[in-house]
C-alpha cells in the first residue's frame, strides 16, 4: 500500500452555504464516474487511513479526554475510541466496498412496448447525501465510502465530541477523491458549525437530496421532526430475544451472552431478554449466571430476580430503554403470545430473535414479529451491514419507505426511467 495521499483541496475558510452548493455541484461529475475511479479513491482511503494512523489517533484522543471532561456515557466513548486494530478494520471495509458490485447503471426491470418503445428503470445515485451523527467517527468513513461507490456526494456533521477525529478522516477521504481524479468537494464536513449547521443541513432542501441521522433516540426524532429534505430513519436498538419453551440451554446461554456482551454500546445489542415460563427454571441459572459473570446487571421481574445474581427489580421504563450498556431488562412471559404482545409494545422495530427448536413457533415469530430484522436461532448482533455481506453501512433503517434493516449500496440509490424510441408518438 501506498503511504502518501494525495493533498485535498482546503476549504477551511468556506462558509456553510458554499459548502454545501460546493457539494451539489460535486455530486454531478461523481454521477457519471466510472466504477474504476471510483474505486480507486475508495483504495486510496483505506490506504490513508492506514497512513495517516498516528494524527488520527491524535486527534481521537483528545477527543476522548474531551468527552470523560464533559461526562460523556461509556457507551458513547466506546463508540467514540478509535485504536490500531478498529482503523485496520475500517480501512478493510471499505475494501470490501471496492469488491461490490457498483449500483449506478444497473436496470431494475424494464420491458419492450408493443409499439417498439423499450423502457428500463436505472438506478441512479441520489446526488448528495447528508449525515447527522454522533461520537461515531467509523460512520464518517462508511457512510464517505458507500456514498462515494454509489456516485454521491456527502456532507458529514458528525457531532462536537468526535470533532477532532472527523477532521482528519474528511481530510483523508478529500485527498483520496483528489488523488483519484475526483472532485475533493464531493465530501464535507460542516462540524465547525455546531448545531446551527445541524439545523442548516436540515433545512438545505433543493442542494441535499437526503438525510440520514445515526444516534440515539433523540437525535433521530429531532431530525425526523425538523427536517424538511428527505430523511431515511435509522432508529434506536430496543432489541429482544425471545428463548422459547424448547430452547436449548447451550444456544440460548451462547446467543444471549454474546448479543449483551460482545459489544454492549451498539445497536444491535439486546436489550430485552423474554423466557417462556416452561422454561424459566430450566434455563435462567444459566443464562443470567453467564450475564452475571460478565459483569452484566440483571433488570429482572419477580420471576427471573431469584435467578438473577446480583439482580435489581426491573421497571416499565426499564423495558423502554435502549441501554447501550452492560445492562439487561428480563422478563417471565406466559407463552409466545405475551413475548409477541410485550415486542409490539416497547419494540422500536430494529431487530428481535427468538431461540426455539419449535419449527410452527419459529414461523410464526419471523411472521408476526413487525422489525427490520427478525432472527431465529442467532444472536442480533448480526444486524450488521458488514456481517450482512455490504461491506460498511450507511446505518440500519427502521422505517418501511425505500429502504429497511441495514443499508448498503442500493439504498443510497434512486432510480429513473430511461425510454428509447425509434419515433413513435402516442396515438
């Protein structure tokens, strides 16, 4: 790999709406780019990634000692940290970008007129994408990359806590589409701006085509609510699991453990463990003894407290919250009908699982449960754009227009209909 990048064009001193009219007019060269120079800023990302590890982890440093000043949440300084290992494992997804296959240009469905007229819906890119986001700097390269491949321009507010970090990444994303004969201008950062920017951004119909918020609860409300260009929603994890009456005890202590444990602060986490009471006593010493070795704290009702070591008494805004930590709400449910009951009522529709050997409950759990993503026999944090085979993501959208569950290079796309004639006219 190379271990320069080329220089980016500086636009410091640019206010916000030459920014963004930068931006816009950007993403009209990057449309008509060919997928070899597209790929050929998205290497040199990854390699300035690499390159460029030492300012990064600078700059995310400082970040960090900012957000323990300012009390920023565990979860969120998790996400926050960068290290040598998590900057090699962006720089490989967003090589695993350059192996998909581009988008832009392919056809839909189409058909042959009777009258000789041949029409074909194109996917097409749809020219400037927009992110608000926050203590997430990994988002600024995934969401950078999978818009570059799919011939979009970006602008990044990626939030005041990773402000240090996300200069430097945009600086490494602008030096690659330099580099490779791209405009730099096709990615923006309007960080410096603050919220003023934020609410900018949001009103920038007619030079954004559409935003995406990642974040908590809050913020993906707020945008939803106040923006006026076109917003995919992205959505918080409140994610259950479901352990069935014939759950086995190895897959239920396994995929429980690892869907709290392996990495607590995203959204993919589950949140909400439901027992069929059959199987209470067959399988919560297990499951909640691994929890508890782990360091997990067990929200648990009256049923599940004894079970529960070192257990607190749960509560209904307990089952509400997506903790993003080393938490988890439990409860005791009669049969499928209540887990289903109690997922339709704290659910916000990321991703539920259900872990039985019951084939009829199984079934009807995929087809009755309302999320982007329902599992059976597996643990949520698969709800991955990367383990989803789409190499980084652009987030995991919770709402039923355009696109649901993880997004990967399609969902940044629109389409159009392109008509060829041979001088027909319509009688």
């Amino acid at each position: 790999m190379s271990s320069t990048v080329a220089a980016p064009t500086s636009s410091a001193d640019r206010s916000l709406a030459d920014r963004l009219s930068a931006a816009k007019a950007a993403s009209l060269p990057l449309a008509t780019a060919t997928t070899e120079q597209k790929n050929a800023a998205l290497r040199a990302i990854a390699e300035g990634v690499l390159a460029a590890e030492q300012r990064i982890l600078a700059a995310n440093e400082l970040d960090l000692a900012n957000g323990r000043e300012n009390g920023l949440s565990a979860g969120l300084l998790d996400r926050l940290s960068l290290t040598p290992a998590r900057l090699q494992s962006l720089a490989d997804a967003v090589l695993e970008v350059v192996g998909l296959t581009d988008p832009v240009g392919q056809v839909v469905r189409g058909s042959d007129l009777p009258n000789g007229v041949k029409i074909a819906q194109t996917r097409v890119p749809f020219g400037v994408v927009g992110a608000i986001y926050e203590a997430r700097p990994n988002v600024t390269i995934d969401i950078a990359s999978l818009a570059i491949k799919s011939g979009n321009a970006v602008v990044l507010r990626g939030g005041t806590a990773a402000l240090n970090t996300n200069a430097v990444l945009v600086e490494v994303v602008r030096g690659a589409l330099a580099s490779a004969g791209l405009p730099a201008d096709a990615a923006q950062t309007i960080d410096r701006f603050g919220r003023d920017g934020a609410n900018e951004l949001m009103r920038a119909r007619g030079l954004v085509d559409v935003l995406i918020p990642r974040g908590s609860a809050d913020l993906i409300q707020s945008v939803v609510i106040q923006s006026s260009v076109p917003v995919i929603e992205t959505g918080a994890g409140v994610v259950h699991i479901v352990l069935d009456e014939s759950a086995r005890e190895e897959w239920a202590v396994d995929i429980v453990r690892n869907a709290k444990v392996q990495r607590p602060s995203v959204c993919n986490a589950v949140e909400t463990l439901l027992v069929h009471r059959n199987a209470a006593e067959r399988l919560l010493p297990a499951v909640l003894g691994s929890l508890a070795e782990a360091g997990v704290t067990i929200h648990a009702d009256e049923t599940a407290l004894p079970y529960a070591p070192g257990g607190v008494p749960v509560t209904d805004e307990d089952f509400a919250t997506e903790h993003m930590s080393l938490d988890i709400s439990v409860r005791v449910v009669d049969d499928l009908d209540a887990a289903i009951a109690h997922i339709r009522r704290y659910s916000t529709q990321h991703t539920e699982a259900i872990v039985t050997n019951d084939l009829g409950n199984a079934e009807r759990f995929l087809a009755e449960v309302d999320s982007a993503v329902v599992m059976v026999n597996a643990s949520t944090r698969f709800t991955d754009g990367g383990e989803f085979g789409f190499g980084a993501e652009v987030g995991i959208s919770t709402q039923k227009l355009h696109a649901r569950g993880p997004m990967g290079l399609p969902e940044l796309t629109s389409t159009k209909w392109i008509v060829r004639g041979s001088g027909q006219i319509r009688a």
